[in-house]
C-alpha cells in the first residue's frame, strides 16, 4: 500500500483503514496532513489553507449558515495495534480507530461527495491534541487565523457511539509538593519524609465525594484523582520532596477559577508546601437550546447525553460558535490496545450528516 496516499473515494469504513495505517501520534503528523492536504486541493469546490500541521477546507457558495466539521488527526502512542485489521464481524480495530480516525473518515467522506451542501461548511483537520493544551493544534489556528474558524455552529467528530453529547467538562491538572529533609535511611530521625508528607493528600483523594450536577438538561460526573506520584533518590536516602500530580475533571457549570479555587480548598489543610497549575482547559456548557444545535438534534435523532471527557468543543465554545460532540467511534475503547469501531456505524454517521446537510 503507498502510505503517502489517500483515496477518498472509498466507503468510509475503508478509508478509516487507510487513515489508521498512516501513523500519527502527536508530534508526527506531517505525513498524514500532507496527504490530507493534498487530496482536499484535488477538490475544486473547496479553498484550501495550512498552517503547520493543520489543514482547513472551506466551501463559499454565500448559504445563510456555516457548519464547521472538526476532527484532531493524531492519536496516542501505538499499543502494537497498527496496522488496522477488519475482522468477520465487520469490526475495524487498530489504534485511532474510535478517536477518532472513523470520524476524520467520515469529515473527508462529506469533503468529497457533498459538493453543495445547503449550508456553507468547513472542514478543520489539526494536530496535538491527545498532548498538552500549548501543544493544541486547533489552538494555533485559533489564534494566527480565527477567521478560518468562524462559523454559525460546529461538530466534532470526537467519539460519541453515533449520539449527541452536548459540552465538555474542563479539565485541570494540578502539582502538588509535599517538603522534607534528606537523610540516611539508616537513620531516617535525622530527616524528614516527604512521601509520607504526601498520605493526607491521598487520604482526602479516597474519601472526595464528586459532584454529579445537572448542567443544561445533563448531568455531568465530576472527578478527582492522583494520576502520578514522584518521590525519591535512591533506595538509602530518605526523600526531601514528593510530587502528586492531580486531575480535576470539573462539570461546565464551574469557570476556570472556581475550579482551581475547589482543588485549593480541598487540600488546604494536607500541609502542601506548593501547589502548581501544570495544564488547564476550561469545559463547555451543553447548549443544546441554540437553535443550530437544535435543528442537528433533530436530523440525527437521539438522545443527547453529556460528554464526561474534555474536547475541543471548549474552543469553539470559546469563539463563540456553539458545538456538539457527535462522531462514530465508541469512547469507552478510545486510547485502549484494543481500539476499534464498527464498520457499519461509521458509514451510519456519515449517511445522517450527508441528510443533514443536502435535505
């Protein structure tokens, strides 16, 4: 197969294929953008403009809405799950099969075939995503070329299992440093241990209580966890500093400041000698009542339901367009060795977006 290629006419299950063999995982996405690039300027319906890594496509044939459909071309690390392999069942697996190469499949499907469509449309492929929020691709774009990006309602084709999921919730990663003196562990009373400085932040973790609040008609399912705890020199050395990294998955109802505010205060008396904010996304509130959001609501059908991970539904939100998550894959296998999507599925999203978009 030449990797160096794309062939957009294949069903979209295919063409899921084809994007899982090209490698990408964040920082390496120069190939699959150039080919992604370069099938799009095939197109004569649509202008074409990059930066970086980053490719937009956009119709102008002067209709009274613009549609943004966005999807992130990179993915987590491989877990020996590329190449792709379908199976008997007609079940795709490989890695970004669910997040979320089945929906930039379905994105480049819409590219190709709907040369009309009844509202103005633009198609947004960036890189970084899975990494940290500087990193963000979609970012960049936002911030050299917001004019690229404007539009009356968006879509992300983030992995949702075919329905509706209004929002995001923020997310907040927070360092928390425990001190201590350094010593002999042979004679560890003449030093202090930072790692045991750390049990009452671990303590206050297993007994935290998240909110689950109703935000707009859904209920969110807030989170707070240690997701890595560092500390130490060496096996005879007692340790002068333990870090616990934090992450605080917050519903959209709380603001950027609130939500470092809460992690302050719950561990306020568990004797933390620093406390660092090392990464923040603010969530997105569902707004499944803007009128954009409710006429796709009704195309697709559904149920909507709220989305519990943090997408970049929070920059459009941002830039005042409203969005929604709605794509093919299934969140619960996203990042997981054994990703995959079912092929059918995909070819069901992309057949609801062409009605949408042609009735």
């Amino acid at each position: 197969m030449d990797h160096a290629a794309l062939d957009l006419s294949l069903d979209a299950a295919a063409l899921t294929a084809q994007l899982v063999d090209f490698p990408s995982v964040s920082g390496d996405e120069k190939a699959l953008a150039d080919a992604i690039e370069r099938e799009l300027r095939r197109l004569p319906h649509l202008t074409v403009d990059r930066h970086g890594n980053n490719v937009v496509a956009r119709t102008n044939l002067g209709r009274a809405e613009r549609v943004v459909l966005a999807g992130h071309i990179d993915t987590v690390p491989i877990a020996d799950n590329v190449p792709s392999r379908l199976d008997e069942n007609g079940v795709l697996w490989g890695c970004g099969t669910s997040d979320m190469k089945s929906g930039v499949a379905v994105q480049l499907r819409i590219a190709a075939t709907v040369p009309a469509p009844n509202r103005d449309l633009t198609f947004v492929f960036y890189d970084n995503e899975e990494v940290a929020a500087h990193l963000n691709g979609l970012g960049h774009v936002a911030e050299a070329h917001p004019d690229w990006l404007a539009g009356d309602f968006a879509v992300l084709l983030e992995p949702t299992d075919g329905e509706v999921e209004g929002g995001c919730q923020g997310t907040l990663r927070v360092l928390l440093r425990t001190a201590g003196e350094r010593a002999h562990s042979a004679r560890s009373w003449m030093g202090s241990n930072a790692v045991h400085a750390a049990a009452p932040i671990l303590a206050r973790l297993a007994a935290y209580e998240p909110r689950r609040p109703v935000v707009d008609g859904l209920q969110f399912h807030e989170g707070l966890n240690a997701v890595r705890i560092q500390g130490g020199v060496a096996t005879n050395v007692i340790p002068d500093e333990c870090v616990v990294t934090v992450n605080f998955r917050y519903a959209p109802d709380r603001t950027e400041e609130e939500a470092v505010a809460h992690v302050r205060e719950v561990f306020a008396d568990c004797g933390v000698a620093e406390f660092v904010v090392d990464d923040h996304s603010p969530g997105a509130r569902p707004g499944l009542t803007h009128p954009a959001a409710a006429a796709f609501m009704a195309a697709v059908g559904g149920t909507a339901r709220p989305k519990f991970g943090w997408t970049d539904v929070s920059r459009f939100s941002a830039l005042g367009v409203p969005a929604v998550n709605y794509g093919p894959g299934d969140p619960l296998y996203a990042h997981k060795r054994d990703e995959h999507v079912v092929a059918e599925r995909i070819g069901h999203c992309e057949e609801r977006l062409r009605a949408w978009l042609t009735a």
